[in-house]
C-alpha cells in the first residue's frame, strides 16, 4: 500500500509498505479521509523534527477486516462499517491509564513501521491496522466529518473537564478550528451564550456566522458577558490574562490550547482565591470522549457547523501539497484521502 512519510522539513515521500496485518485483536480499515493536525503541521514545518515519520493521527474509512476476537465488544464494527479509529495508542499499565486518566498515560506507545520509519497514527496511508476496541462506527456520516471524531473527542474532553451544563454562559478564545469545534458543540449542548474573543476580524466574522452570540478582539473582552467557563484554545499566556477578564466569579478556566511560553511564575493568587475560580488543563481524549463524539457524528447533529470546518480536500498522491495549505495557516481543517 502507499503511505505518506515526512522525511524531513518540508518533504514528503509516497513510499510503498505492506498492508499491516490483521491480528485477532484488531480491525483493518481502508482510509476515507485524515485531517492535518497541528502535529502534522509541526512535523512538516520542522518544529517537531522526528524523520522519517508517518503522521496523521485524525482518521475515519471503511472496515476491511475484522479480528475473529472483535466480534465480542459493544458496538463492533462490521466489514463495511464506516469508522473513526483512535490511533494514538495508550499503554493501560501505567498510574494514569489504571486511574482511568488515559489522556495523561505516561507512555503513550509509539510504532514503527518494517522500514523503521517512526509511526505517528500513520493515518496519511490506504490502509490503518488499529486495535477493535479503539475503532467507533459512526453510521453514515460524511467520511470527512467521521474524521474529526478525533479532534471532537478532544472537545468532548473540554467541555467535561470545564463540568459544563446546559445554560451556561460560555466564551471561546480563539476562533480557530479548535475553538469552533468547542463553539458548534457548547451551542449544540444549549449554551445560554456562546462568545468568542479572537484577534482575526475574519475568523470573528465566521464565528457569528456560525451562531457565537458575540465576537470580539482581545481588547474588548469586557464588553461580554462574564462566562461560566471559559475555554482558552490558542497557544498564548495573554490569553490567560484575557481568560481572567472574561470569566465570571465562581467560574472556570479551561486550558485547552498548549502555550508555548512559561506560564508568569506568579499566578493571580488573591484573584483566584477571592474570586474561586477553578484554572484546569484539558488534553487529548479517553474512550468516553470517543464514544460521545462517536454519537454526535452519527446523529448528524454538527454536520452544519463541521461542514465549514473543511477548508481542502487532496488525494494521498499530493499530501505534500495539503501539508503546505496546513502551514500557510489561513485553513480550519485540510483533508488528505480517497473521500
Ligand atoms: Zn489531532
Ligand atoms: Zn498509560
């Protein structure tokens, strides 16, 4: 089969590599579609050098195979099935993953493939091996859509960590891909309102569009209404400080976006205290996450929102084409496969 590997900073080689075999354990799935991340934007422009590797993490396609042990988990998915599959694999041993905190597993696995090219999910290829139980059907949802269970698990992740309920006030810094997934997902759950702070007069037109009940630059932060949580989906330590204009007394920051930069080594200590405010960190997803955004996807219920997530579509034979667009950074999502 043909895969995608990032040899090095802004290179991109189709190689040829056996279809993985298929183990009792596992489902092969021929691949729809796979989003580019933010990971694969790093590997790709360099800030991540680890080459040769074969990235995309953010995959749905058709089962091809399924393992004779398969067939006993809920929901198993049939030869045929569309599916979304998790491909960052935890390793269920250690504190964490014991505790059920598999998002903070301590040794996430890696993999490789015969060629000893470091696999990343390894989802730029035709074909994904992937253990059954982290492989959720997804009905008859747009492929492409089926691909952002991924990055819609992460948000599910957000928004259980924020312990957000049904009429809360809610406001988004940064109207990025990221922050419109937690914007589609906050008005379907019936936000009371839904806010975003962005600094990019287009991306804060989009997100009105898409039905944010305000949008504003950083500056004018104080003209929303204090929110119940506030979900800080950029890389930026200013943001924190706008996070702390927006939220409300009792409320709660999550830290979605990772910020590059320190954190002040002096937190708001009398702010945080007087006014209780809850600081908490979201990262990644657990198998709960996958299952919701797994139901959301089958229900249709964002296809509207998630429809204008997709900014370009390539086939497997240009991913280094679709690696560029990533770069450029104007897009919400580029999609890469047979779609
Ligand atoms: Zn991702
Ligand atoms: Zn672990």
């Amino acid at each position: 089969m043909r895969i995608a590997v990032v040899t090095s900073p802004g290179e991109v080689e189709l190689r040829d590599t056996p279809v993985p075999p298929c183990g009792d354990d596992d489902v092969l799935i021929r691949v729809e579609a796979c989003g580019l991340c933010t990971m694969e934007a790093k590997l790709f422009a360099g800030a991540m050098p680890v080459y040769p590797v074969a990235a995309g993490h953010e995959v749905s396609g058709r089962v091809e195979r399924v393992g004779e042990h398969a067939a006993a988990l809920e929901d198993a998915p049939e030869v045929g099935d569309l599916v979304t599959a998790d491909l960052l694999t935890r390793c269920g041993a250690c504190r964490s993953c014991r505790r059920g905190d598999s998002a903070v597993c301590e040794s996430p696995q890696g993999g490789s493939l015969p060629d000893g090219t470091i696999t990343m999910g390894a989802g730029l290829a035709e074909y994904v091996r992937v253990p059954a139980s982290q492989v959720w059907p997804v009905g008859d949802a747009s492929p492409v859509h089926a691909a952002m269970a991924e990055p819609l698990a992460c948000v599910v992740h957000s928004l259980r960590r924020a312990a957000f309920r049904t009429g809360d006030r809610v406001t988004i810094i940064g109207a990025g891909y990221m922050g419109r997934l937690h914007l589609a997902l906050a008005l379907h759950l019936q936000a009371r309102s839904v806010a975003v702070v962005e600094t990019d007069e287009r991306r804060r037109e989009l997100a009105r569009a898409a039905g944010a009940s305000g949008a504003v630059a950083p500056e004018a932060v104080k003209e929303l209404p204090r929110a119940d949580t506030v979900f800080v989906t950029i890389a930026s330590s200013a943001a924190i400080t706008t996070a702390l204009s927006a939220v409300a007394d009792g409320g709660r920051i999550v830290l979605f976006g990772g910020s590059p930069d320190a954190l002040p080594a002096t937190l708001p200590g009398y702010e945080i205290h007087r006014r209780q405010l809850t600081i908490t960190g979201s990262y990644s997803q657990e198998p709960e996450d996958w299952r919701v955004a797994a139901q959301l996807l089958r229900g249709k219920a964002l296809a509207n929102q998630l429809d204008q997530l997709v900014s370009g579509r390539y086939p497997l034979a240009d991913a280094h084409q679709a690696l560029e667009e990533v770069c450029g950074g104007q897009a919400f999502r580029v999609y890469v496969g047979a779609h």
